[in-house]
C-alpha cells in the first residue's frame, strides 16, 4: 500500500480514532507525518503524552508535526507504551511466558505493536504494570525557550528537547530554524531552575570565544 509514499499532512481531516493511526504503520516508507489539528490529538490533556503514543505506534516515522523524532525520545515512548498497556495486555490474554502468551484478537487490533515492542525489549515486568503510568520521556525533556539578540524581529521559538542532546545537535536544529550557520552561532544559557553540568558549560564557553553572531537560549526543565 503506497510503497512510495514517505510524506503526509492529513492536519484538520477531524481524525478522532486511533485505529486510523494503526494503519499508517503499515506505510512501511513513511517518515514524516502531520496529523495536528485533529481531534485525536485532544484525547488527552497533555498533548505530549498523545506525540508519544503517536510515535510508539508507528514504528518507522522520523519527524511528527514538523518535529524530529530522536532515538532517545522513540526508545522512550515505546517504553512506556508497553508499560501504559500492560495491564490490558495481561487481561486480554498477555503473558510473560512466551508459550503461554496469547492476547486476543481485540487486544492486538487496537495495539498492533505492542507485541513487537515486547520482543524488541522483553515483556512488562510485574513491577512495570501500573494504571495510568506517566510518560516518563516528559520528565527527560528541556523546555527551550530560543531567542535571537541579532534578529530583533525573529519571535522567540518554543521548543522540548531530551535532555541528553548535545550541543552539536543543537546547533544544527538552530540552523534549520534560524538558518544561522553552526560556526556563526553564539550560545549563552539562563535557566532559574536548572544548572549546567561543567562539562556543557566549558563546552558552550569555548563556543562564546569562537563564534560571533549570539543566540540566546533559555532553558528549564519541563
């Protein structure tokens, strides 16, 4: 089906199921979808929670809504996918005995993945299995708030990062988004809630020396 197809944008196309976003595993080339402004993404209060079940359940997308999937964020939604559905695994049948294990029909209908996700990283623990288990990607991620002293008129971008990207990475995001290449930038960091360790912050000091146009970056934790 499509073998082709890598792009989609079904924005405003009043989607409210989730069995719509199961079949678009199927788009074995898909890397890029936009799917905002549907009701789907309503269904839960925090939008962030429903990006992640978004990309745990399609297994192949690289970027959502205009932003890139990083293997950190991926490798956490379909953990906690498997966890946030485990419970429902084991009453439909689910077991963590490989020869005992047999979820019903209805069960594997509505989460086509999730004994993919088991053989990728082992059954849900006994421990794991708790009912409304936060995504624990969101406790990972770095609200950013970029600014640009040199582009007066640029508005601030708002922005949710892991926690672990590098600032390599992040200069080649701020390049795509403000088309300011990575030797030019300047990077200096504020936040009233979290540190840099030393390591980051010698890293972004010897930035400060060697580069001229600055963009100001304040960042706290989500």
């Amino acid at each position: 089906m499509f073998p082709s197809l890598t792009h989609l944008g079904v924005n405003g196309n009043r989607i409210s199921e989730w069995s719509v976003i199961n079949e678009l595993d199927k788009l074995q080339s898909l890397q890029s979808l936009d799917c905002r402004n549907n009701p789907l993404m309503d269904t839960d209060k925090n939008t962030e929670t429903v990006k992640q079940l978004i990309i745990a359940k399609i297994g192949q997308l690289k970027f959502l809504n205009k932003s890139q999937i990083f293997p950190e964020e991926r490798k956490g939604a379909e953990l906690d996918y498997r966890k946030k559905f485990g419970i429902d695994w084991i009453k439909a049948g689910g077991n963590q005995d490989p020869n005992k294990n047999r979820p019903s029909e209805e069960f594997l209908a509505a989460h086509p993945r999730f004994q993919l996700l088991c053989e990728k990283y082992g059954a849900p623990e006994d421990g794991e299995l708790k009912k409304e288990e936060p995504f624990s990607l969101k406790h990972q991620l770095l609200s950013l708030t970029i600014k640009c002293p040199d582009k007066p008129d640029q508005k601030p971008i708002e922005k949710k990062l892991p926690d672990s990207m590098t600032i390599q990475k992040v200069k080649g995001l701020l390049y795509r988004l403000l088309r300011i290449p990575g030797s030019e930038l300047k990077l200096s960091y504020e936040s009233s809630k979290v540190s840099l360790s030393s390591v980051m912050q010698q890293y972004m000091n010897s930035d400060l020396i060697q580069n001229n146009t600055s963009c100001h970056t304040a960042k706290s934790q989500h």
